[in-house]
C-alpha cells in the first residue's frame, strides 16, 4: 500500500519544468500535464483530471515482444496499483489482421507500461505524493520536493535542430490524396486518415528542454513527456482517446482544425466558420459513429450516448472541433477489453475503420508506431485516462533520429492542396518551436 505525503508548491508550474529536466535523469518517467484545461469555470469539454501527474523510476515494467494485451492485462492484475505508458498504432495488428511493414527510423517498443517507484499528482493547489516506504525514504521525497520548487530560468531555447526531411513531396501528396479519393468515390471507404512523416535522422535534441519550451509555445490539455531509457516522447497533444471514472467512459475525438486569429472580432468569426463548415461538420460525425459503434461493444445496452456534437474549443494557436461521446461499462469488461472494442481510435483511421486502416498500410510511407497511438496511465481502481498521440516529437537518442507526423481526414469533398496546408498547419508549433524549417529529403 502506497503512502501519501502532501505539500504546499510555491511555484507550482516551475515546479512542473524542473520535474521534467528531473524525469530527463532517470532511466525511465513520465508527467502528464494539462495547462490549466483543468479549471471548472469555464465549459471545456477536453478537461484533463489533474493539473499534472508523474510518475518516477520504474518498480515493474511491461514490453512484451508478443500477447502484448493480454501481457499488459497479467502485469496490471499482478501489481494492482498506478501504471503508467503507452500503446503504439501498430499493436492494431494484434486485434485485426493486419501488418506494419513500412519503414521505422525509431524502433520504440509496440507497448510499454511500468508500475512508477513514486507517484506525484497535483490539483487544486496540492501536491500528494504517493510511495512505497520500502522503496523510499521521506527524506528522499522531501529532498526532491525543496529542491524543485523554486523559480524557473528564462533563458533562451535553443534547439540546434535545422530541418526536417520530408517523405512525401507536395505533389506526392497531392497525387496520393487523389488517388484516396478514387477509393472513396468507388465505395470502399468513407474518410481516411492520411498522415506524412517529418524526420532528422541526425539529430542532438536536449528532450526535456525541448517539451518545456513547446509546453510554453503551445499549452494543451493532454501535454506529455515520457522517457525509457533512450526513447523519449515530447507531446502536446489537444486530444483525448478514453477516460474512465467509475463505470462511465468518455471518449473526445478531434476533426475538424483551423488557425486563430490575433483580432478578436476575426478570431470569433473564424470560430463560427469552423463550426459551419460542412466539410469538417461531416468529418466529425463520421468518426462519432463510428465511435458509438466502437464503444457499443463493451457498453451496457442503451446507454451509448453523444453528449456534444461538434463543438469548438480554443486553444493557443488553433480552433479544433470536439465531439463527446459517453457510454457506461459493462461490469465483466476491463481496460484491455475496452482497447480491443476502440483501439485504434476512429479519428486517426478512418471508416470503415479496418478497410481504412489496410489502405492507411498501402499509402503511408512510414510505420506509424506510437504516433496516433496512445499515452496515460491507469489507476488501482481501474480508472484511466489516454491521450491520442498527435502533435508530438518522438525521438531515438542512441539512433540520433527525430520525427513527428501529422495527417488528416481525406473525404469525397477534400481538397488535396488545403489538406496538404493543413498538414503545415498542424506542424507549425513543433517547427517553431524548434526553429526549425522543412527540407526534401536527400
């Protein structure tokens, strides 16, 4: 049984950087940040479920080379506490009949989960940390407390990353948008998610400094920062793939982006075009259906239900369209059960979604992996929240090699040239914060 020791944080967000250079140091942690999407006085749907939670040093760890989901259920039931991790695109080959054999410049592991030595959890102005006393002392805790509660630096970011290469031109792109099309237009699909990869495969990128200053240009509910050993992930994404309370299940898949505006009066009429757009309205819904048919599978009869349909949420830089869907769990199925009914998540395949994905395997160029995956953790009380794997640097230290991807949905209406700005738009934070510019690969 953990025990729990609490604190008062002077500088709580400064608190939450040092935190991350801290994690940078050990062989393997993660925080979660939510950047304020936590408050209740506004009507944010996306809320994540504390101001920042971490976990610190791995006590058990989970990366199974095969029976990846059933591995990961044996080590939850063994341990019966906090697990912290992720689940890659790719262990879709797992549920369906499917194969990844495209090229894969990072070589993370399909799952990976681990039982944290210490856990911090912070909201509402307190900090509880939660530990083993046989693994760590309270003096240890204390020390690391003092010692990262302080006043952050405001030195400049420098990321000594230039460029990244491209693996598809525009006009590779655009032709394979077209072609996406043609399968649209004869039936086999309705929308698919397309997604290009950006890469530097020489690359010497300070991780944790990295998150912080892309935490500060652009500030998500869903933020991540997680290493193991030599992989790091550095995410901010906006989305959420599934929370769990109790018996209730929320799932909040984004379609629907566009760019803000610094004039208030534009930047409101920009929000109300989003919200019209037919376009981008007949994205969302597709993926609501087939959320409410994924989530139909594990749910008690009745009580599947779409709480907001299409809504419009700010965020630093972007409008993005969110749509809420609910549901309450049967009480046989677990965590593993709901990832075989929803996984992976409907807003990064398309549908129908297995057809969407075999389609997604002939046209991409890269082995997703962990990007439009998912990250989180799961409680002792079999409660859970996960990310969508969007917006995010992931990054083999040893291989020196950096990527991040963005995509789209591809319907009947799309036009290849605005997805392809889309795209642009969606890397923009990453590439500025970096500094860093687009190149063609050589």
């Amino acid at each position: 049984m953990r025990e729990i020791l609490k604190y008062d944080l002077a500088y709580p967000d400064d608190f939450a950087d040092h935190l991350t250079r801290y994690i940078e140091s050990l062989d393997c942690g993660i925080i979660l940040r939510s950047n304020s999407y936590l408050s209740k006085k506004d009507k944010q749907s996306v809320r994540s479920s504390y101001d920042f939670i971490a976990g610190l040093s791995a006590l058990t760890v989970c990366r199974p080379t095969k029976n990846k989901l059933s591995t990961l259920r044996e080590t939850y039931s063994d341990v019966n506490d906090w697990i912290f991790g992720y689940i890659g695109y790719d262990i879709k080959n797992e549920i369906e009949e499917l194969t990844s054999e495209n090229i894969d410049g990072l070589e993370f592991n399909d799952l990976f989960f681990f039982q944290p030595k210490v856990v911090m959890v912070f909201k509402e102005d307190k900090l509880n940390v939660k530990y083993f006393p046989n693994t760590t002392t309270v003096d240890e805790i204390n020390t690391l407390v003092v010692s990262l509660d302080r006043v952050g630096d405001s030195k400049d970011f420098i990321s000594g990353i230039k460029h990244f290469k491209r693996r598809f031109s525009k006009e590779e792109y655009i032709n394979t948008v077209n072609e996406i099309k043609s399968h649209i237009q004869r039936g086999d699909i309705y929308e698919m998610n397309f997604c290009q990869e950006f890469f530097n495969d020489d690359a010497d990128l300070r991780p944790a400094d990295t998150f912080i200053a892309l935490n500060r240009y652009s500030p998500t509910p869903f933020a991540t920062f997680l290493k193991k050993g030599n992989n790091y992930i550095i995410s901010a994404s906006p989305e959420r793939f599934l929370k769990k309370k109790g018996n209730v299940i929320v799932s909040q898949p984004i379609k629907g982006t566009i760019a803000r505006s610094i004039c208030p009066e534009e930047d409101e009429s920009i929000k109300q075009h989003l919200k019209n757009d037919p376009k981008e309205r007949a994205e969302n819904i597709m993926i609501v259906d087939l959320v409410r048919n994924d989530l139909s599978k594990i749910a008690e009869v009745g009580s599947v239900n779409v709480d907001e349909l299409c809504g419009v949420y700010p965020f630093r830089q972007l409008f993005q369209m969110i749509s809420t869907i609910s549901c309450k769990l049967k009480k046989e199925h677990d965590f593993v059960d709901v990832l075989l009914a929803t996984f992976p998540m409907g807003s990064m395949t398309g549908a129908p979604k297995i057809r969407a994905m075999q389609l997604i395997e002939h046209f991409e160029r890269t082995k997703r992996g962990l990007y439009s995956g998912s990250i989180g953790y799961i409680t002792p009380d079999h409660n859970f929240d996960m990310n969508v794997v969007i917006r995010t640097l992931l990054y083999n230290q040893e291989k020196k090699y950096l990527s991040f991807s963005v995509g789209g949905a591809i319907t009947i209406n799309s036009d290849p040239e605005k997805e392809y700005q889309e795209c642009l738009l969606k890397a923009r934070a990453i590439l500025t914060t970096l500094k860093a510019e687009i190149v063609d690969a050589e």
